[in-house]
C-alpha cells in the first residue's frame, strides 16, 4: 500500500497512529509522501526513526515547546526551527532520501515560479525544512534561485506522486485539516476510556487554566526578546512594551496559521475530489490548534483510533485479511 500524510501542524501527529494501527494490522507501505508535518512524518518513519521520535514528542510540555521556538523576528519569518531540524538531525543525521528503503516524497512550494516541488533525492532534512516553512512563521529555504516554502500553500495532501508512481495494490490518504459539521474536540472523538485516561492530574490543572498557560507564553516570549537583545529582563516600562509586542507577535501567528489552516482545508478537500484514495482517514481540524503540540498523546491515539474505523469502515475486506 501507499500512504499520503497531509499538512496541518500539531494535527500531523495523528498520522504517527495511522501508521501504527496500519502496521499493527500487517500492512506494507512500500511508498509515501508527504507534505509539511506530514512530510516530517513521513521522513522520519522512512528513515526508521519514528519509535525514537514518537517517544521524544509524547514527553514535550507546553514549556518544552515554548523552548523549541527560536524567534527570529525576520521579516522572512518569525521562527528559525533550527532547534527542531538538530533533534531530527540527532535522528537521521545526512540521510540521502534516495537512500532510504521506503520511497519518500515530501512536497514544497516555491514563491519564485509559483509551483510545486517535489523532493525525491537529495539531504532528507533539506527537503523536510522546505516542506513545514509556514510563509510568515517559518524563515524559507532557499536552493539557487529558489525560494521554498510550505508545501500546503498549493498541495497540502500529495495524492499525484504516489498515483503517479503506480506500485501500490491500493492508496491510503489522511487529511488532518477536515471539516467537520459542527466543532469537534479531540476528547469527544478519542473511546471515552482513553479520553478519561491520557492526562495526568498536573496536566487536568493546567489545562483548566488557560490564563496561567497564557502567562507562561508571555514570559517565554519575553525571555526570548531578552536574550536577542531587545530588553534587559527587569520590569520596568520599556519591559511593559516587550510585553505587549509580545503578545501582538502571538496574535499576528495566530491570524497567519488559522488563515493558513483555511487555506490548507479548502485545497484538501479539492484533492480528494480530484483524486480519491482507497481509503481516507479524516483528522477534523477542531480538535487542536495548529500549534499545539504538546498534545501529542492524545493527537497519536485518536490517529489510531480514527484509522481503524475508516478501515474497517471503508475496506473491511482487506481490513480482516491482514488481521489473519
């Protein structure tokens, strides 16, 4: 089988359950592509590597997030992602994706000439860092005259570079950006045993308290301005300042990503029509922000969770033969 991982930040993780409950019931993915989370995903599993990851974001917290963000205040980008490309570095080190045993596409976008890109050789973490460079968040790569950014501004869910490879019996799609009627939590979609179950008493506080989770974000954002230079730490008026332009920096992010998610979902929806997998496995995009990904737990559940229903739903025949 061939498996498509779409974009749509911390919704991605889902696919790290996709992939579990797929192989769980002896599937094969003998090829995969990708775009921006789903493309990291989908790099990270080719590679062999995605235990040791799933292991490392399934123990990040709201502050170990924060940490990862390195602020660049670019007009390129807000963020550089350089501390999250050295963990995945740590992982794959110069992984060639031609190298690679599974197949790998991860799909970019380039602002020079307005088309897509298509990563099928070359340094795996290159073509991951173009694929999640959210324009306006994540700072470009650039690659001669190229200018390379996320791959969902015109393909959030690469069907063509697994249809046009024609080696897989049948094709698995996951949408992390579908509409749902009416808003839908990640905790009325999870069995109500593991929704119950996942947090822990700190977490329950914490997540009851989103004005001290705020507070955490506008001290980090802070700290982070301190350390480029822009304030001396101490409070005082112009420590005021840094606070407010703080929190206009998180507003502007937060404009930028949920215009974007729109974005993302309209195309997806367009690429199933257009291009129809075998079977589609549909995250709602309620269930989380885009950035929040220190809910990886319950993100990689309800991945499995909602991949074993579609298969059971949409292909039982082939759901039971592999479960023999």
């Amino acid at each position: 089988m061939a498996l498509v991982l779409g974009s749509g930040g911390a919704r991605g993780y889902a696919h790290i359950g996709v992939i579990e409950e797929l192989e769980a019931r002896g599937f094969e993915i003998i090829s995969i592509a990708g775009c921006s989370m789903g493309a990291l995903i989908a790099g990270i599993y080719a590679s062999g590597k995605l235990p040791e990851y799933r292991e490392w974001v399934c123990n990040l917290d709201y502050l170990d997030v924060l940490k990862l963000v390195d602020v660049t205040w670019s007009p390129m980008g807000a963020m550089r992602a350089n501390k999250v490309m050295s963990k995945l570095e740590s992982l794959v080190g110069d992984a060639l994706i031609e190298d690679l045993p599974i197949p790998v596409t991860t799909v970019a976008t380039d602002l020079v000439r307005q088309r897509e890109v298509w990563f099928q050789n070359g340094p795996l973490l290159r073509a991951i860092r173009a694929s999640i460079a959210v324009p306006g968040v994540i700072t470009p790569v650039h690659v001669g005259d190229q200018v390379l950014v996320d791959g969902g501004l015109l393909n959030p869910l690469p069907m063509m570079p697994i249809l046009a490879a024609h080696e897989a019996d049948f094709v698995v799609a996951v949408n992390v950006t579908a509409h749902s009627p009416q808003p839908v939590t990640l905790e009325e979609l999870l069995p109500r045993e593991e929704a119950n179950d996942t947090r822990t008493d700190l977490e329950r506080d914490r997540d009851a308290n989103i004005g001290g989770w705020m507070d955490e974000v506008r001290a980090t954002t802070r700290r982070l301005w301190d350390e480029l230079g822009g304030g001396s730490g101490e409070v005082s008026d112009v420590d005021e300042t840094v606070d407010l332009r703080g929190r206009r920096e998180w507003g502007k992010l937060d404009m930028i990503l949920e215009s974007f998610d729109i974005t993302q979902a309209a195309l997806a929806k367009y690429k199933i029509a257009g291009y129809p997998p075998d079977v589609l496995i549909e995250i709602p995009k309620t269930v989380c922000s885009t950035y929040e990904f220190h809910r990886a737990k319950d993100l990689i559940r309800l991945g499995r969770h909602l991949a074993g229903q579609a298969l059971d739903r949409r292909m039982p025949s082939i759901a039971s033969d592999a479960t023999q």
